[in-house]
C-alpha cells in the first residue's frame, strides 16, 4: 500500500490530483500540505490535511511526493518533501 504526500490544496489538487488517487486501490493514506491551515483536520479515514511547514516535525515518510503548487513554487515545494518521500512527483 502506497502513503502520499500532496503538496497544494487548490483547484488541480482537488479537481484531477485527489479524484484520481481516491480510484487507485493501491494508495494506503493521502496527507495533503496546505499553507492556509494551521491545525491538522482529518477529512476521512484515509485523508487529512496537515500545516504546510508540519511536515518538517514530522517522522513520516511517504512513498510518493506530488507537488501540485503553482510552477513559481515547484522548488520550494520539493526541497520541502525531498528527505521525507521515495519518489517526488512535480
């Protein structure tokens, strides 16, 4: 089972990016980093959405990082998950 890591909360995360990994069997867990939270929120069993800066504190780490951020912020964005993912997806 696959545990990803989604950078961005916006309309392409929302409308092509969760939809599609919802479908695939395969995905375990789908932690979502949104910069206009400040509190994690739980959405369902298997999806929740954590502060941006979160995932420096945290141990986890994720099969999969996908950056869905605006191309401006593709960089940041990586060099944020890069240590904490086995692939990076942007």
């Amino acid at each position: 089972m696959v545990n990803v890591l989604l950078v961005g909360n916006g309309i392409h995360a929302n409308k092509r990016i969760l939809p599609s990994l919802k479908n695939l069997e395969v995905v375990n867990s789908i932690s979502i980093l949104d910069r206009n939270v400040e509190i994690e929120k739980q959405i369902n069993d298997n999806i929740k959405i954590l502060p941006y800066e979160e995932v420096n504190k945290s141990e986890s780490f994720y099969d999969l990082g996908i950056v869905a951020t605006p191309p401006y912020n593709h960089l940041q964005s990586y060099e944020l998950i890069v240590n904490k993912c086995q692939t990076v997806l942007i």
